[in-house]
C-alpha cells in the first residue's frame, strides 16, 4: 500500500475511545454528535484523495488546546490519519 496523504490535528481525549473502539457509551449527545461528524469527514477525505482505506494513529501525551479539530477547549492527543492507496508503480 502507498501512502497518498496524512492529516494531523488536535483532538480531543474524550474521543479517543469511540474512535479507537467504538465504543460511544461514556459521551452525551453533544460529543457523540461530533465525534460522528469528524469520522464522516475523514471518510469524505478519504473518497476525495482517492485512497482504498485509512488508519489513526494516537499520540500517547495529552496537553490542552483551546483550539482542538472540534468542540470546546479541553485536553488532546495528537492525532495522525495516513491515507492509503494501492501500489500502482511498475503498472
């Protein structure tokens, strides 16, 4: 697989375990609504850049952001998402 492109940003701890597990028991609506809306839009990139699949990698420290990928100030990992894409050289 080749990598066609990476995403960084800041994003909130809370929803490091939905993501991660889909696991979604321990957010209110609000959260939950949020963290639906930024895996659509990933899922969106993904079609745009025309990648065949994607994976998120967390960072193990947290520090506080005022200005996180969404929602409210509030403690985040660094959160990185490749891009893959089938391996076309020598086609």
């Amino acid at each position: 697989m080749k990598t066609i492109d990476t995403y960084t940003c800041d994003l909130p701890q809370y929803a490091v375990c939905p993501l991660a597990y889909g696991d979604y028991s321990a957010m209110d609506d609000d959260q939950s609504a949020l963290v639906g809306a930024f895996e659509a839009s990933m899922a969106k990139m993904q079609v745009e850049l025309g990648a065949t699949s994607q994976i998120y990698e967390y960072s193990d420290e947290t520090n506080f952001t005022h200005r996180p990928v969404f929602g409210l100030a509030a403690d985040c990992v660094e959160l990185v998402v490749t891009f893959f894409g089938p391996d076309t050289e020598g086609k």
